[in-house]
C-alpha cells in the first residue's frame, strides 16, 4: 500500500503545476518512490509478496527478483535524475520508461487475468487497472515536460 500511496501523493502534488515542475515531482515520488518501494516488496518480501499474486510462496521465483530489479533500477536512476540535477531530459526518459515498464507489466497481469481461473475485481483493480493508470500518467507527464522543453525524440 506504501507505494500506491508514494505514487498517488506524487500524481496530486503534481497536478496543477508547470509540465517541468510537475515532471520533477512525478520523477522523485511516484517513479523513484515507487520504484523503491516495489523493489522491497518483490524482493526483500518476496514470499508476502509471492502469496498476494497467487505464487508459489517458497520465497519468490527469479522472474519476480527480475521485476524487483527492474524497479530498483528506475527508481534509482530516478533519484540519480532527481538529485542530482541531471535536468528535464533525463527526468523525461526515466519517467517515460518507466510508464512503458509499468503499461508493459499491465498487459501481462490483463493476459494472467484472463488465464487464471480466479478473476476476483480486486486483482483486476490493483493488478491491472492500477498499472494502466499509472502508465498512462507517467507517459502523459513526461511527453508533456519534453514539449515544454522543447525535448524532440529524434
């Protein structure tokens, strides 16, 4: 709940701000935050972790330490961005990446949905709608910062 809490908090902090301020806020909590944050869960818990997913609870599969990772290295490049005033660029690409990851990981969790036998709404909601969500305001925030900046893909 700390990192749906850490992401929720950056995303309304955010609202109502300049693209490039709003960016640096999204960036230090709900991408650096919450990377963090899923990083302990998936890792350091990963047997709480395993059994709220419906995994086998022997302490976490290689595949979820990979996603732990994964988050610990966007959360950390975030933070890398962040304080050390790397500039709206980086805070573009960390945050942009990290909506694909997270848009990426909602499709999965859609296809698990569909797969498995049990298809409570509350796996739905969290699991599915939540990465949506959040993969759709990370990508918005960052687009929008790099128009403001005059950031250009190519």
């Amino acid at each position: 709940m700390l990192g749906y809490a850490v992401g929720g908090a950056g995303i309304f902090l955010a609202t109502s701000r300049s693209a490039t301020e709003a960016l640096d806020i999204v960036t230090l909590l709900t991408v650096g935050g919450v990377g963090i944050c899923a990083f302990v869960r998936h890792v350091v818990f990963a047997r709480s972790d395993a059994a709220r997913l419906g995994w086998s609870a022997e302490g976490g599969s290689n595949f979820q330490l990979e996603v732990g990772f994964a988050n610990l290295a966007f959360g950390a490049a975030a933070l890398f961005a962040y304080f050390g005033d790397w500039g709206t660029p980086a805070e573009v690409a960390v945050t942009f990446g990290y909506g694909l990851y997270l848009g990426q990981a909602a499709l999965l969790h859609l296809h698990d949905y569909f797969r498995a036998g049990e298809r409570s709404i509350g796996r739905l909601v969290s699991n599915v709608l939540a990465h949506f969500a959040m993969s759709g305001v990370l990508i918005y925030v960052a687009l929008n910062a790099a128009e403001a900046a005059s950031l250009a893909p190519f």
